[in-house]
C-alpha cells in the first residue's frame, strides 16, 4: 500500500503526523500534492474540541493550494500539472440565498488539506491567480468567500459608505478591510488590541477603536457619524451596542458567535432603524469565482502571519489560540 | 372665532371632546372634513401612557378619510369636495431604505384626525378608492402601508412562498394576511386566541397555530414544512423561536415591541441559516401610493370591527385595551 503523511487530529495527542493510505483519485477527481494550506476557525474548533474528545482521527484543512499530479480520467488530464486553489464549500446546491441541507465543508467529513496529497473533485479547483504565490493563494479559500459573501452578496456593499469591521484579529476580518476598501468603501475596524489596531489601518482602514473602552459605542459614533455596514463576527452582548453606531437603513452582517448568545436588544432600535441583520456563512460556487477574479482585478494580496512546516502544526495552533496573530497562518507539508 | 369639536387627550378625563379653534389651510394646505378615523396602536400608546400624565392636550389620530371642503390657494381648489385619505406619513425625505431625522406621524406634534376638520397638505392628500366606503377607506393608512412595507419592500415576497403572520390580533396583521394572500402566498397565522384564529382562516389564512400552546414552534414546523417569511410585531421572548421555524435563507421582518426585548438568540441560528432580520415601520409616499394601487387592483376591502361616534371613543379605546377587536376600530365624528 502506498502511504502518505498527513496530519491528524487524536484525542491523545490532539495533532500527529501520520502515514495513512494514500488515495487514488475517481472518475470525476484529481489527486493534488499539497504546497501549502491554511488554518480556519473551524480548524481551531475542531482541536480545541479534541481535548474534550471530540470528533478524532481525521485529517483538517479547510484551505489549500497545490499542483493537479494525477487524473482519475482522461477528460481530467487537462488539469495535470496545474497549480490550484481548491474550492472548500462542498455541495452548496442550486440556491445562491443558502446551502443546501447537505453541505460540507473540505476538511469536516471529508479529508482536508492538512496533508501530503489530497482528492478533489475537478469542479471545486481553481487555477491560481498569477499575481500570488502559492503561500499567499493557499489562506484565500474560505476566508475569502465569506469575507466577499458578507460584503456584496449579503452586506450589498456601495462604494463610498462606511464599514464598521469588528474584532480586526479573526481569520476574515482582514480580508473585509482589503475587499471593502477595494471596494470604495471607508472602513473602521475594532479591536482588543492597540498593536491589531495599528496594523488594521496600514492595511487600509482609516480608524479604529478599541472594544476594551467602556465608551466604545459612543467613539465610534464620534469617529465615524454613523456606519452604513458592519460586520460582526463576535456577536454576544456587544451586538446590542453595534445597533447604536448603525444609521437608518444599515445593515449588520453576522458571521460568527465568538462571543456566544445575542441578548438585550430593543426591537426598537430594529424597526425604527431600519435596520437589516443579515446572518451568513461561506458562500457558493459562484461567489468563490466572483471573488477570485475581484482578488485579481484589484491585484489584492492577502497578509500571511507566518508559515510553519507541518511537523511545527501544534505551535502554529497555539499561536492561533494566544490570539497573537494578524493575518492567516500557513501549515507547508514539510516532514523533516 | 370659529370652533369645531375635537377629541383631545386629557390628563385627568383621558379623552374628552373639547371645542377648539377651527384651523385655517395655508397656502399649500387643504381643510378636510372628516367623515371616519381609525384608532391605531399610537392613538393606544398616548391613551395608555396619558393615565402616568404623558403627553397630552394632543388631537389623536393618524387615520382618516373626508371631504376637501376649503382650499389654501387657487391651484389647491381642485381638490375641492373630492373624498380623500390622508397619508400620515409627514416628511419621510427621498431615501426609500428609511425615514429621514425629522419624520412625523400625524397625530403625534400635528394635530390629528379625531376631529370635525383637519388640515393637510396637499402631498398627503389621496383620492378614495372608488370601491371603498369612507369607513372602509379610513382605517387603510397607517396599518395598510406598514403592511405593504413589510411584506414586499422588505420582506420581498414572491408568490407561493409560506408567510407567518404572528399575532393575528394586532392592527396591522389582518393587512398582512388579505396582501401576502392577494400575492400569491400561503399564509399561516398564530394568535392567542382560538375564536381569532378561525377568523383569520376565514380571512385567508390556510392554518394557524396558538401561541399559548407549549409546543407551538413544533406545531408550526409539521404544519408548514418551515416559512420563507415571517412578519412580527412582537419580539420578546418568542422572538427566538421564530426563528426555528424560519426556513434557511428565510426573512424575519420586525415591526413592533408589544412583548419587550429580545433575548437568547444564538447567533448560528442567524449566520448557518443565511436568516435576514429586517426592521421596518410605516412606508414612504412611494410604497403607500403602490398600497393603494393594489388594494384597488386586487379589491380587498379592509375588516372593520366596529365604529363609535366620537362621544363613545372610551369605548372604543377600552375595547382594544381589552384586546376583543378583530379588525380596525373606527370613529365618527357625531357629536350627538
């Protein structure tokens, strides 16, 4: 049997590096020898879960970039040798309003990219954009998608408002500082930290406040008068208060719960506002496309925080977990 | 000088018919005579606040129908002794996503419509639709264009979608169900009252659901199969539950408070179910011309409860209080 190295989630030793079967593609996939993949939340998820015996032996990795090196047919020879990006959202279905009741993500049921070589079906790659490397293509996947969905899809981004970002730390924040600044928008961003701050409006944002402040709300409003679009991926008590810096007719786009339940809101400040709460969650085939060609016709290049051989992938978690990173977190399938 | 008789709202009688000035249009102004007035959840508010001595020494109400029987100016007179309804609406501004600063609602700072004359401007001023009777016609606008709002400018309805009208009791319910189902769509509705749920069903409505049941979120999900379009105008606690019986990518408009604050919403509800939560109130002159134009194209006759002359108006109050209307409570200004 021929093996490969891989990277898998044990409920003893939480990551491993692994000789596991290597697969062999279908009719309809390719076999793709990972360069570099990324880490998500929903990665960090699943590993501080497995100390809780969570779900175990399997092989994370949402994001990945890589080269086609073996075909499961003829028609798919044409991809050999390319250098991909692999589309994580699986089975979104037809409805560009929502998934599909079976929809997965690359790296949950299926195997991920936290390895030497992965399966993919050839209608989730996408040829690499020219202008990046295969590091920097590697983090865009799922956090550009969600990031280009909450803006324009969901968030109906117009050039000129105002953007509020919140928690400018997480995996997708910097990627809606880029896109709403690309965009024509003017972006705010909030964060706990004064050095994230810093770093948020080198990459573009014109301001920033930080949510330690007791008078957050009222800063925001004094910087900003007002924000047309926010989006928030904390949700938890402060969502409440988000309400307060939105004008008349904004929206709020929600994408995560970072911060846990939403409580203490007034239905007035919703109807009399009206404001629009818009929940949404990676995004579909079309949105993926949609926002590769944004990344290329904007030459935007994502912020990397670093980069750690795959043997490193336990440090490479912890630094994601002290929450000392700005910018995404690369795993290389480097194994000596 | 000229007097007329008016109903104002007092702090120590609540509502009492006083002869006041009788107003003078200006120039952009027409004089209507009042022929019937409807009583609406504002008029509520005042009355019930007035016993913690609110506001008062006001002319409640923002609904009305009558006849134009003096014009401000010349080019005005062509308004002279037609039937109109009065769209109390003031000042909504040229964003149709929401009302400007300084929007008003007849009834509030401008004197009202539970009096013998009113003036208007003439750019609130509407022809009666022809197949209306002036009772019928004046409980229209304010429940009828928050209706419209709700359902098609925000709500986005399309034919055979399922709408969830929650709370069949209120004022503005009865609209939603005769719109969505003049639509095209499949309306259910939930009351705490089962007497006002065959109502509704005789009204339209394909099924309902009582709230007060423990299992009414269960009940709504095997009778429908989840809802595309959920209106409420209640929030509080069950604010929540509606959305488990939202289906994914389902929109949740909100319009009013009568059940508090909002709490223990979970976030993924919202985001893994792409939900839209949309506030909305009133309409602006935009939307409530269209509500007109689609009364008259679809021939719906609004549900009149009752109607009292002005000198019984504590009844009326006192019969919404109670909350025993099943459709709009009218007043007539018959002063003998």
């Amino acid at each position: 049997m021929t093996t490969m190295k891989a990277l898998v989630l044990t409920a003893s030793q939480k990551l491993q590096i692994q000789d596991v079967p290597k697969p062999k593609p279908g009719k309809d996939e390719v076999l793709v020898k990972i360069k570099a993949s990324a880490i998500n939340h929903n990665d960090m998820l699943a590993y501080v879960h497995s100390y809780k015996g969570g779900s175990t032996g399997m092989i994370l990795g949402s994001d990945g970039c890589g080269t086609v090196v073996e075909a499961g047919s003829e028609e798919n020879g044409k991809w050999l040798g390319k250098e991909v990006v692999i589309n994580p959202g699986l089975d979104w279905g037809n409805d560009e309003t929502a998934q599909a009741e079976n929809f997965d993500i690359l790296g949950g049921k299926v195997p991920g990219t936290f390895a030497e070589f992965i399966i993919v079906k050839t209608q989730y790659l996408f040829e690499k954009p020219a202008h990046l490397t295969a590091v920097e293509a590697s983090v865009i996947p799922l956090a550009g998608v969600t990031a280009y969905r909450a803006l324009f899809s969901r968030g109906g981004l117009k050039a000129g408002e105002k953007v509020l970002v919140t928690g400018i730390g997480g995996g997708v924040a910097r990627f809606l500082v880029q896109f709403a600044k690309a965009a024509g928008a003017v972006v705010y961003v909030t964060s706990g930290s004064e050095d994230k701050l810093k770093k948020a409006i080198a990459l573009g944002a014109v301001g920033g406040v930080n949510y330690k402040d007791r008078d957050w709300v009222q800063k925001i409003n004094d910087l900003t008068g007002g924000i047309d679009l926010i989006i928030d991926s904390a949700a938890g008590d402060d969502f409440a208060k988000l309400m307060q810096v939105a004008k008349r007719g904004g929206r709020l786009v929600l994408l995560g719960r970072t911060k846990g339940m939403i409580s203490q809101v007034d239905p007035y400040e919703i109807f009399w506002k009206q404001l629009s709460i818009l929940g949404t969650t990676m995004g579909s085939p079309k949105e993926f496309e949609e926002m590769f060609e944004f990344i290329g016709k904007k030459n935007i290049k994502p912020i990397i925080d670093s980069s750690y051989p795959m043997t490193k992938a336990h440090e490479a978690f912890e630094r994601i977990v002290r929450g000392e990173q700005f910018g995404k977190v690369v795993l290389e399938p480097i194994f000596n």
